[in-house]
C-alpha cells in the first residue's frame, strides 16, 4: 500500500499534512445541522496552485476522494470529507492577489475570508456586493455554493459576481476560466459551470470578482404587518417601483422576537404594534447621495403604508446596521434554540404567498414547528424545522421542499445540496437533468474523485 | 435509404418541410461577412418542442447534423446548416406565451423577436434590456450567442437575463432548466451553460426572461476628444463614479463619419471641433426621475470635461436617439463598404488604451484598414477589417486576436465563435479547455449531431 502522507509530504512538506488526531475536529464538519461529521484520513494543506494539482493527480492515481474545504461555514455538509479521503484545507492560499482598480475587480485565493475582502475594498471606496451572512465564509467556499445573502435582491449571488476562476480538474489539468471583463461568447461559460457545483468538478485555486462602487448613503425601513401574506403581496409591487432596494426581508413574528433578543435590541416598536405583528419587512435602501435616498425612503415608506403595514419605521443608522447584523446571525438563533433542520428553498417570487400557506399547512399536519425568514425580494424562503421525530422531520422537510417544487421553485437558493438535501434533491429532480449532470461531472471528474456523495 | 423527408412530414405536416429548390436563399446563411451559405437538404418548421424533440430524435437515429434557425441576423455563422443535415426553423415558434407581472418576467417562444418583446413589455412600463443593435434577432438566436450590446454596462447581457430554459438535449430528452427565480444552488446551472453555445448543445424551446422597471427619462451626452486613449483612459473613471451610465462607447472618427452620413444625422459639432476630433464618446443616462436625470448629466458633462474632451453635447432627445439608432446599424454601414471582416475581441476595460494602439500596429504593419467603435464600458471593441487579400486578411485578424488573448481578453464578446472564428479561437485557447467543452458537448448531444462544425 501506497505511503499517500508521505506522498503528500513530498508534495506540500510534512508540517501541512495532517493525519489520525492531529486531525482537529473542525476538519470534520461544516456548519449543517444533519450532515453527520467525517474524519478524513488526510488533511493537506496547499501553498499553491501548483501544489493543489499536484495533490490532485496523487488523489486520482490512488482513487481516492479529495474534499476542498475553505471556512467551513457551509450549511449543507458539502466539505464534510470521506473517511478514506484527502481534505484540501486552504488556510495557505488566503492572499488577495490583486485589487484592479481600472476594472473594478478583485482577484483572490480560495481561502480569503468575505471580511478580509471587504475591509480592503472599503479602502478604495468599493465593495463586493455578496454577503451571504457570515463574514468568516471563504471565497472559494462562497464560488462553490454560489453563496447569496440579504443583498441578492440588487446586486445577484455570487455566480453574478464572478468573472473568472482558475480551477484544478479531476484530471489534475489547471485551467483558466473567463477573464476581467463581464461578456464573452467564446466557448461554453465553464466559470458558471463551476460555480455552485459544490466541489465536484473542479477544485477552485483563484476567483476573480466584480467589485462596485461602494455608495455612501443608506437606511433601514422596517414595517410591521398582521399577516405574512401581505408582505408577500407587497414585495413584487416594491420591485416594480423601480426604487431599487439593497434588501428585502420578511422576518416572521418568532424569529424577530429570537433575532432581536439574542441581540439585545430595542427597535422602538410600541407593544400595541408589536401585539398585532406577525411578521415583519424590512427594506434597506442606499444611494450615493443623502439628499436622494432621503426622498427614496420617503417615497418607500408612503409605498409600504399603503400596503397595510400596521406602522413604518425609519431606524435610526445604529439600530439599522443592528437589525440587520443579528438577522445575519438568525442561523445562530435557530441552533441554539434547537432546529432539527434548516430549508432555503427558493421559489417565484409571486408565489411566496401560497408557498408558505403549504408550509403552514404541513407544519400543522406533521404537528412540526416550522418557522423562519427570508429574502422576499428573491423569493427565498429560510425556514427552521423543529420536529424531534427524525422519520417525520424527513417527511415534513420533504413535503415543505416538494410544494415548493410544485410551485416552480428549486430545493436550495443558496446553501447547496450537499449531502444535507441530497436526498429530496435526487427525488424531486427530472432524472434526464440529473443523468446529464452526472455525464457532465464526469467530463470534469473522469475517475470520479471530487467530492463524491456530494449532490449524487 | 430512409425518406428522411417524409419522416419529417410525419411530424410537423408536409407544408413544413423544404426540399430542394423550395429552400429560400435566406435560409443558406446569417450575416456573417466571411462565413460561406451552405444550402440544407431539409428545412423544417416545428409547431411545438414535442416537434422539436422528434426532429432531434429522428436526426439522431439517421446521424443527419441538425442546425437551429432564429431570424438569421447572426454574424458568426453559427447557423448556417450542414449540406446534408436538418435546418430547424422558428418562424411558427414565436409566441410570448406570458407576461409574469409578479416575477418581472416574461416566457417566450425562441422564434420571438426582440422587437416584438419590447413593443408588449412597453405596455407594462416593463423592459426587456438586452439591445444588440438588430431589432428583428429572435431570442432564440439571442440566447444561443449570448446577445450583448450597448446597454451590457448597465444591465449585462443575455446570460444576466435569462433565468430558465427548456431545450431539447441531443438526445431528444427535453429539459427545463432554471426557474422563475434569480439564485439557486440546486445542481449544476445548466441554463449557464446553454446560453451561448451557439447550437451545440440543445435546441433552446423556450425561455424565461428577467424584466425590468422602464426608466421613464434619458439623455445623450456626446463628447469628442482628440485621442482615443483619452477616452479609454476615461471609461473606469465614469463607471467608477457610480453615475451608473445605461450606455457607454466609444465610436472613432471614419466610423462616426460613416454612421452620421448613413443616417443624415447632423449632431451640431462644430467644424473645427471637427477637425480635432479622433473619436467620440456616447453616454446614455437614465432615470426614473427627470429631476435626477437633470443632476446626472450636469455632473457628467462635468466630469468629461475634466477628461480633456474638447467639447461636450447634451444632446436634444431626438437627436440622441436618432445617433444611437444610428450607431446599432454602424455594421451595415461597414458591410456597405465593403469591410472584409468583423472583429468583436472583448478585452479588460483598463487595457483598451493598449489593445487599441496594438491594433493600429497591425493595421500598418499588415497594410489593413482597420476602424471601429465599441462598447467601451465592456472592453468590447467592434472593428471592421478592410484587406483584399484573403491571406494578409487572416493574418491580420489573427495578430490583432492573438494581441488580445494577450492582454486577457475573448476571441468573441457577443458575436460568438460559430464557424467565422472557429480557426482563431481554437489556436488561441487553451487545448485543455477546448478538450473539456468536448467532453461537455458529448454530455449533451453524445452522437454529435447539434450543429457539427460550428465551436470545434
């Protein structure tokens, strides 16, 4: 039998392969609620591009599973390893490369974390528009589940975002994707095709992504409603109105009252209001000048009271950033107070109403609690499920996914697949799509060593 | 041998297959000036995609090579048939089958023109933003090339728009991809990787597409500078302003000279502004407020005054509309005289300035004349090629490509690779990738069926 640590040592130099309990936990997991833990039988850490192809052509001689792991802040199980297998760790390759300030982009290794890329961007006065929520999330992570969050409503996910990759093949073959400019029809678009492919085609080694203007000005809009459905009814019209909004939220009675006191916040709502709420909007403006987004929330706010709100709130700059970092953190929330499982099904915008009219329904008829947020502007639902029963969670979590899918919507919005919703994915997707999707995975992955059990 | 004809009138009724001389000239070829018409030997018009799907089926089971057709305004080639295959025609597929005013979206019949589509999405204070200068392309063509044009600063192009697909694989399956949604991480994105694989992949039925609120305001603003440099060297300072243009190009001096005459245009330059002109800058703005409009242009004209333009037009709305009609026909104006080839290189914003002036060293070390205008806020430079000789004509197309590649850019920015640039594309890609989108193309269409020739 082969000496695969000491081939890897070889490759990487002893100190940056890990195996048996030098093995820290954290290789184990990722943040997903079902998926169970895995410890691999290597851990590697990569200095370079080159390295990384050359740990891959050692996987695929040897077959065996290699696993790329960037923060592990997935809620999908997606970098969870094998047991027989290598986990790529990218703590060695977290350098941004180059900020162009002629293009408006950033290029950077996989293991550069969200907040590390803002807070350089922020000196140049510009941003790069994806957060998904948690700021310690990897880039290479975030190219890998198409990472979303709150901002998708203006400015896309991350599949939006990225204009070009440099990506390891199963084959060990480095390859160069896209380029600095945001069109081209030149060939299939294998950027995209990579994006959001959870690991299994291509081992991501370098993202290069659109940064924008960062505006100066923006405020917080929050507007209590009696019904969730009148939210919903609403967002649609919001949209039309051209006004452009940064973030669009529903957050529904329990998770406020969660999100808000985890947090410690005082929004100012009077209890009166707060009695009849059961669930809430919230709207982020921003404009690169204060005199047009005074007149923008002005306009918003006279928009929502016609909608039914029971009352709107401009929030002071402070309790804004705050509402809308501890619904940021309303993953957190769910943990702590005992989620079996979480859903990010995303579905037509419009259908958000009957949506989760089904979600009431199966919550009542499986006797589950099922509750949440989520962004209205993209019809992106995010539930927690609280059934101790793991055969009627399974149910209830399938039901709520197979309504949504009835309605035209997709299992995940931007968590993934994973192993943690591989199953209802595999049930409710057309077998044609998922038989092409293996055929795919297999031009990138002939020996089937990226990621497997993941998505298939 | 089968009667591959009757076969056909089987399925879509005999009035719907073309034969022989019943074959119009028109079906023979695009807009292409370098690619050759070839004569089909069957044209067949579907009704529907269950059609489709048997037309494929049937090509499959006789290996017959099988091209799509939307309105033929495509300048690659990349649907001129094969002499003894299938030319499938839209004509009688050319419905939009909903306006979705919940979602913003509409779902259209590939035969759909982009004209049509605007003429209902204006009814709906609703736009479709996708503008590649040729009205009467339908959207199939336009998925399939992944159309770009002027408005792609502002809004991206065909891939940013379409959300969801149905297309017939070559194996005669029909999937529907996507979704009424913006993000989904739910399996590879198999929409992505349709568009722009100019019929090598499916044949796109059907299509979803995102629309927008309609800005109510605009305003031209026309500025000549001296050199073009000053221009290029302007873009990433407008863009990086955040003023968010709707349009931005740069058109030189014998291209504006050819536009403004074509069209009888007289923009109020004055001559010895004139004179001293080597290239104009076009900036379109839009608002949804005319107070805002107001501001923007002021702050604009301000801004390229501080560029070094020599002047600076606001330009009276029908005469701003009149010069950007005028620059979408600019290609007829260059096929009129007599340009021997096109060139639509797509290169980083920042090395405009450099790829302009290699250009203008090939033109003289190759003897060519070579002009242009081009979408300046993209990088993708539009250039007619004027060079008799059919050997130096390549030679010089190839040097100006390759110098390109150099710099980062894409043989193709919208007009795809189709067979008009198959040879360059291939000799400046890498080999690895290009092995890759064949594995891909096997994937979908495993007996080569779908537009053989055209990519590889």
């Amino acid at each position: 039998m082969a000496d695969i640590a000491g081939l890897l040592s070889d490759i990487v130099g002893a100190e940056h392969v890990l195996t048996g309990d030098a093995i820290n936990d954290d290789y184990t997991h990722d943040e997903s609620l079902t998926a169970r833990p895995v410890r691999p039988a290597f851990v590697v850490r990569p200095g370079s591009t080159a390295d990384v192809a050359q740990i891959v052509r050692l996987a695929a001689e040897h077959a065996l599973p290699l696993t790329a792991r960037g923060s592990g802040t997935g809620l999908s199980g997606a970098c969870i390893p094998s047991a027989e297998g290598i986990l790529v760790s990218f703590e060695r390759m977290a350098e941004i490369l180059e900020i162009d300030l002629g293009n408006h982009m950033a290029v950077v290794q996989p293991g550069v974390t969200l907040e590390q890329l803002d807070e350089v961007t922020r000196g140049h006065g510009l941003v790069y528009p994806v957060f998904p929520g948690e700021s310690s999330a990897s880039l290479g992570g975030n190219v890998n589940t198409n990472a979303g969050g709150m901002r998708a409503v203006k400015y896309g996910v991350t599949r939006h975002q990225v204009l070009a990759l440099e990506a390891v093949l199963g084959t060990g073959e480095v390859v160069r994707t896209g380029g600095r400019f945001v069109k081209a029809t030149s060939g299939y678009d294998l950027t995209q095709l990579v994006i959001g492919s959870e690991g299994t085609l291509g081992v991501v080694t370098e993202a290069t992504l659109r940064l924008y203007p960062r505006p100066e000005h923006s405020a917080t809009v929050l507007a209590p409603f009696a019904r969730l459905d009148e939210i919903t009814e609403a967002v649609p019209r919001i949209v039309g109105s051209g006004i452009g909004p940064l973030i669009l939220e529903y957050i529904d009675l329990v998770s406020m009252g969660g999100i808000t006191s985890a947090a410690g916040l005082d929004l100012g709502v009077p209890a009166e209001i707060k009695e009849s709420a059961l669930a809430y909007l919230v709207v982020v403006l921003e404009q690169r000048r204060a005199d047009r987004l005074e007149e923008d929330v002005q306009e918003l706010a006279e928009m929502i009271a016609g909608f039914g709100a029971l009352d709107v709130y401009v929030l002071p700059p402070q309790a804004g950033s705050a509402l809308i970092a501890a619904r940021e953190r309303a993953f957190w929330g769910a943990k702590a107070a005992g989620a079996h499982d979480l859903i990010d099904m995303v579905v037509p915008r419009a259908q958000m109403t009957r949506y989760m009219a089904e979600v009431a329904s199966v919550a009542e008829s499986t006797g589950s609690f099922i509750v949440g947020c989520g962004h209205a502007g993209d019809g992106n639902v995010h539930l927690s499920v609280f059934q101790p029963d793991p055969g009627v969670l399974h149910d209830a979590v399938h039901r709520v996914l197979s309504a949504g899918a009835a309605l035209g919507g997709a299992v995940s919005g931007e968590h993934g697949i994973g192993v943690a919703k591989k199953d209802h994915f595999l049930a409710l997707e057309d077998p044609a799509k998922i038989e092409l999707m293996r055929r795919i995975k297999t031009a990138f992955d002939p020996a089937g060593i990226l990621n497997p059990g993941v998505l298939f």
